[in-house]
C-alpha cells in the first residue's frame, strides 16, 4: 500500500479551494475550510482512501442548510 502526505501550505490551500468550490456548486454555500494535519492518501489498488482533518466555519443559516440537504 503506497501512502502520501500532503503538508504544504501551498498545496492544502489548493485542495480547500477545490473543496469549497465543489461544496458551493451543490449546496450554495462557502464554508471557510483549515486543514488541522497534513492530509494522508493511500493507494490500494484501485482504492484511494482520503483522511482529512477540516475545520469548517459557516454561518448557522448555511449549517442548517448543510444538514438539510444531507438529510
């Protein structure tokens, strides 16, 4: 199982504005996204799997959304 970390800075930021993109096309809302530990991929195969560790801030009106939408 191959493994990468991804520390910079420059790269989190990248990844949190792709994500708060994403989140914005589907859901309307643009949460302010801050990665607490460097973000971990592993490859298994054909599997990527994905660990973040995100603080999310938003407004209680776009939570109430948020939660909704995923309900």
């Amino acid at each position: 199982m191959d493994e990468m970390k991804i520390a910079s800075g420059f790269m989190q930021g990248t990844i949190a504005r792709i994500i708060r993109k994403v989140v914005f096309k589907k859901l309307g809302i643009e949460p302010n996204l801050k990665f607490e530990d460097p973000i971990s991929v592993k490859f298994d195969g054909e599997k990527a799997i994905v660990h973040l560790n995100v603080t999310a801030s938003l407004s209680k009106e776009d939570l109430s959304k948020l939660l909704k939408d995923l309900v």
